[in-house]
RNA sequence: GGGUCGCUAGCUCAGCGGUAGAGCAUUCGGCUUUUAACCGACUGGUCCUGAGUUCGAAUCUCAGGCGACCCA
C-alpha cells in the first residue's frame, strides 16, 4: 500500500478513536517503572508464575502478535523493553463499564509505532518472557508514519541521519551512542568541577577568527552593519579570562570550521578546552590521561577497549616521544640535524615524502613528514611532543630545544584527539608570531590567522604560565563508542538538503 | 578536486534490453502462549531527475541530484 494510503488509514483510526472516546494525543501519563526497572526488579519470576503488584508503564508498540482473543505486544521506552500481555477476558473485566469493545479496540486501532501506557501486574509466560498481565491501555499518542521493517530495521545510511528519530526508534545502539557521548562529557565535567575548574561560556560570534588554523564562517550582523565570524577555536577568549585572574578555566563547546566533510570531520564539532595558571604542557598531559582515562573507567567500566576490532589500550601511561624523533624511526631522516632547507627537501624526497617543492621552513617539513609517514601509524594513544615553532604559533619557545615549542598533540587511532601547548606569554613574541600569520593570511591563505589586538594587548597586562589544552570531543567519543564516522556521534550532521522539485524559482 | 559504488513498494532487497517482483508492513478473514507468530486472500510503483540510443529502457549512453567509501 501506497505511503499516503498508510496514513490515510491511520487517520481514519484517529478518528475512531475520538469517537469512542479515547483522545488519540493524551495529556499526560504516570509509570511506575520503565522497561528496565521491570526487568531487573523480576528478573527472577519464573515461567509461568505471575504476582499481583499493580505496575504501569508507557512506551512505543515496536512489535504486535495478535491472536483471536490474545495479543502479544513489546513495548519500548528510552531504556528498553517488555513484553505486554493482553487478554480479552482480562482487558474486558477491568476496561468494559468504559469502553464495551476495549479488546477490539486494541486489535483495530492500535499500530506498531503507537505510543501507548497499560496498567496490570507482572507475570512471565510459559515461554520465559517477563510481561505486563495487562488490566487497562490507554492511548496516548496516536502514530500516522509506519515504522521501518520490524526484522530489518532501517539500514538506509541517508535516512538514518536526515531522519535521525527514525533512526534512534528502531536502532537501539544508536540510543547507547548518545547516551554514552551525554555520560563522556558529564565525566570530563565532573572531573574538572571537582579539581577546582570552571566553565566560562565565550563568543561564537567574533570580529576575529583566531586561535586555530581553519577558515572560518562569515556572518553579518545587521545593525552593527559589520561581518562577524563563527569561532574557530575558544582559545583566546579562555585565555584573556587567564590574563583576568582565573586560574582554573575550560569551555565545553561548539567550534565551526568551513572546511570539507569526511568521516572525521564535520563542520560543527565540539571541543574542550582547558587553561591552568602556573601548570605547562608537562602537566597538561598528565591531565589529559586522567580526563580521558576516568571518562573510559566511568562509561565503559574499563581504560581497555576495542575500536573497530583493533584492542585499544587506553591505560595510563602513554608513549611519549617527540616529533623529531618519531619522523626519524619512521623515515631515517635526523631533521633534527639539517641545518639547510634544500638539503632537508632533498633528505625528505629520498624517504618517500610528496608535495614538498614548496615547503617553507623545516618545522613545516618535519610536520609534513609526520602526516605522512608517522600519523597513521599511531594506533595506540600516543603524545607527540615538541613541535616546531613554525606551525605552533601560540606554543612557548621550548626551554631547551631551540626552534621548538612545547606543545603536543595526542594521537589514538592514527587520529589527532588533543592538542596542547605550554601558552605562550610573551606579548612581543606573540605579536611577530601573529603577525606572520597575517602576512600569510594577506598573501592568500584562508586558513592563517590575522592578529587579534586585544588579545595582544591583555597579554602584555600579563599572563602567568599557563598550560592549556584542547580535546576533540567527538574523536574521543568515537574511540569510546567505537563508531566508525563522526557522524554516528552527532546527532543530526550536516547534509545537503534534498532537492524539492516544487520550489519555483522566484 | 579525482576515482569507485549506490538510489526499484512504507521498510529490506531481487530483477540488469522484452508484462514491475519477493519478504515484512498495511487491508480483510481465521486463531488464547507469541518472540521475524502462524494460515488464507488482497492491496500497494515518478524503478532519483532529465535527455538520448532502440521496435521496445528499471536495465545501455550522456548530463544532473543526493549519498557512501577511497585518494589528494
């Protein structure tokens, strides 16, 4: 039958309804357990045996076996499911002085997808499934759509996130991927707040784009008359709260970056940023095995984990080794030692690395080098330390490894997860950092940044020593709920939409 | 940006140049222990869109749309 015609039927059934008196959209409803209560608190009725504790729940009619004068319904609500069981003689001695045709009612007017609320006591059937002996239904929302095949499921990947409520009804691990995101970021939450930090919310909207290397998305605000900028980052914000006295400060947000869409990256993602007066990236890796280590111990029960049916072994301590010397194991080639740019070039090509021609400086090269030969390989969680100055433009100068900063990047399943620095604090160094950053910005690249001058200016007020750092939300909740997409993580992901051939053209 | 693959009934899929199909769902009938209930009958289509080739196109070609994956 036709899509229309299936919701022509439905409706005719609310109609129905109205008219024996039922509303088919109720108002309200009280359970005294759900699904997952019921089936905990008697897991241990054995078959065949029933009690007379009076129980009532609600939920979705995910599946319907109806007999002459017996049905079979299984009800689901957000924590699972149960079995109802509807006799005729039963519904009819307690529903009948209200409604004289109740067990036909159920069998004519209710659907799969239905949300319904029933009344009875406990009783496990002969084959072993826990079910309500139901004594009353009522309706309390009535369904129009048919649900996906009860045995398939929706498998339709274009479906599953453009009608992500579809999506979540019929997929029941979909549920436990957000439930278990929901319980990731509470853990990183209660962590911080108990160890003394505290949420500041900052602007999305900026005049600024700054604190990453990403193109931003432009906006306008009318009567201001001016372009405004999606952040990219929360980075200098949370800082000038740093200069301000706070010493203890993250921010749990969206980020926006216009750049292209993949299974690891989405446009708008999450992140957490976390700034500590006084600490430097030394302890910020300490931080960030036990952020991520407890959030693993506090969802999963464990720090060792598979992701995509590659064991993961998130406990703590994790390999260290810095960038040098990772693109030294990997490609033979000492960077470290090369003082002359086209030598390097020239090292670099020998060991396999493409589309360097053009590459500026060695720090870039040595980066490159990384990305290509290093990055992929570093499954188990992994800190790369001590960049180059280059590409770490808000990294302290190392205090001993000249061209390098300390800052570090966490690497699990080949993916970057965190990124953090020892700030840098010195205004006058910041400014000709930046400002290298605007003359490329100038000469053409959309992703360098342009100098943020209050940001300069509340620096040169003066900021302690700070360790700051960055973590990836939805990559950490992928390797948690060993999702294979960033879209399984998010709830509603960006997609084109559909093209609607009715729009006339205007 | 390049490549490969996909789009057929509400859902899951088959069909790959000759009448548009199956299972589930829906509808009708039967059934008081089902678990993808079962038995019987019926219903349901813009084969993603457009153009072309052909006596004939879901099928072949071209263009477009949306999506998935891989590469840069």
């Amino acid at each position: 039958m036709a899509s229309e015609d299936l919701r022509a039927t439905r409706i005719e059934k609310l109609d129905q309804l109205r008219s024996i008196g039922m509303n088919p959209f109720a108002y309200q409803w009280k359970s005294t357990h759900s699904m997952a209560d019921l089936q905990a608190k008697y897991g241990d009725l054995p078959n065949g045996e029933e009690n007379d504790v009076d129980v009532a729940v609600a939920g979705r009619i995910m599946t319907r076996r109806v007999f002459g004068k017996l049905a079979f319904f299984t009800l689901q609500d957000e924590t699972g499911t149960i079995q109802l069981y509807l006799d005729k003689n039963r519904i009819q001695e307690f529903m009948s002085d209200r409604f004289p045709e109740a067990f036909a009612n159920l069998k004519q007017l209710t659907d799969m997808g239905d949300i319904i609320g029933a009344k009875g006591t406990l009783k496990r059937t002969d084959k072993g499934e826990l079910s309500v002996y139901v004594k009353e239904f009522e309706m309390l929302t009535k369904s129009l759509l048919p649900l996906p095949d009860k045995f398939h499921g929706l498998t339709d990947i274009t479906t599953r996130y453009r009608q992500r409520y579809i999506d979540l009804i019929v997929n029941p691990e979909v549920r436990e991927t957000f439930r278990r995101r929901a319980l990731i970021t509470a853990s990183i939450r209660r962590y911080l707040d108990r160890d003394g930090f505290i949420e500041i919310e900052t602007p999305t909207l900026t005049s600024e784009a700054g604190g990453a290397d990403a193109r931003p998305f432009v906006t306008y605000h009318n009567t201001m008359d001016m372009e405004l900028y999606l952040r990219i980052a929360t980075e200098l914000h949370l800082k000038r709260l740093v200069v301000g006295g706070f010493e203890k400060v993250f921010e749990l947000g969206r980020i926006f970056r216009n750049e292209g869409i993949s299974t690891r990256h989405n446009p708008e993602f999450t992140s957490i940023e976390v700034y500590q007066a006084y600490a430097d990236y030394n302890d910020m890796m300490a931080l960030t095995e036990t952020l991520i280590t407890t959030a693993a111990t506090e969802v999963l029960g464990t720090t060792e984990i598979t992701y995509q049916e590659t064991p993961i072994n998130l406990t703590s301590p994790w390999k260290r080794i810095t960038m040098h010397d990772a693109v030294k194991d990997a490609t033979g080639v000492d960077f470290a030692a090369l003082t002359d740019l086209n030598e390097a070039i020239a090292a670099a090509k020998a060991a396999g690395i493409h589309n360097i021609d053009d590459c500026p400086s060695i720090g870039k090269l040595v980066n490159e080098a990384f990305e290509q030969k290093v990055e992929t390989t570093l499954i188990q969680p992994t800190f790369i330390t001590d960049y180059p100055v280059e590409i770490s433009p808000l990294a302290k100068p190392h205090r001993s490894k000249p061209g390098l900063t300390e800052r570090f990047e966490l690497f699990i399943v080949g993916r970057e997860t965190a990124n953090s620095f020892s700030e840098l604090t010195d205004p006058l160094d910041q400014r000709e950092r930046l400002e290298a950053q605007a003359a490329r910005k100038a000469a053409g690249d959309l992703e360098a940044q342009g100098v943020d001058e209050d940001f300069i200016t509340a620096l040169e007020y003066g900021m302690p020593p700070t360790g700051g750092l960055g973590i990836g939300i939805d990559r950490l909740v992928m390797v948690l709920t060993d999702a294979p997409s960033i879209r399984d993580v998010i709830a509603f992901p960006l997609l084109k939409p559909e093209k609607n051939e009715d729009q006339t053209p205007e």
